[in-house]
C-alpha cells in the first residue's frame, strides 16, 4: 500500500481498498480527513459520522459485494450507507 498523508489532513491513495483502509482509520482516530487520488485535482472530505455509516455497512456486506462497494466513489458509498441505515429504522 502507498497511502501518503499530506498537509491538513490529506491523504493521497492509489486504490479503492487503500480508500477503505483510510476510512478505517478515520474511524479509529475520530478524525476527519480528505481522501484524494494520486493525480486527482480535488480531493473527497469525510467525517466521522459518514466514514462511520459506511464502515457499519461495508462490514456486514458479503465479500461480493463488497467488492461491488469498493467500486463506486467514496460520495457514492455514503449516501449506499446512510440509505442502508436509514431503511433499518
């Protein structure tokens, strides 16, 4: 893996599953941060609540789909989470 961090809480990745492990981290630390793509211009800012929805989520999926999950934009991924959660109620 070759997850770079920067300045103000950037971090830089390369793939999808590095993406997870960030937002893994994002909930173990209770911190914000942006992911961005090596190369990519913009980067995506997670907080806590929606690295957390999407981690609930992502943690009771099959390995299939979770493949599925690791495959659409992180800005994607939460809304899947918060309309998951949100059906649960």
């Amino acid at each position: 893996m070759t997850i770079k961090r920067g300045k103000n809480n950037v971090v830089y990745v390369n793939t999808t599953e590095e993406e997870m492990v960030v937002i893994a981290e994002i909930v173990e630390r209770k911190q914000h941060a942006t992911i961005k793509q090596h190369g990519a211009k913009k980067g995506v800012l997670v907080d806590l609540y929606s690295a957390s929805a999407i981690m609930n989520v992502y943690n009771h999926l099959s390995p299939e789909s979770q493949a599925k999950m690791r495959s659409v934009p992180i800005g994607l991924r939460a809304d899947i989470a918060f309309r998951v959660l949100a059906h649960q109620r």
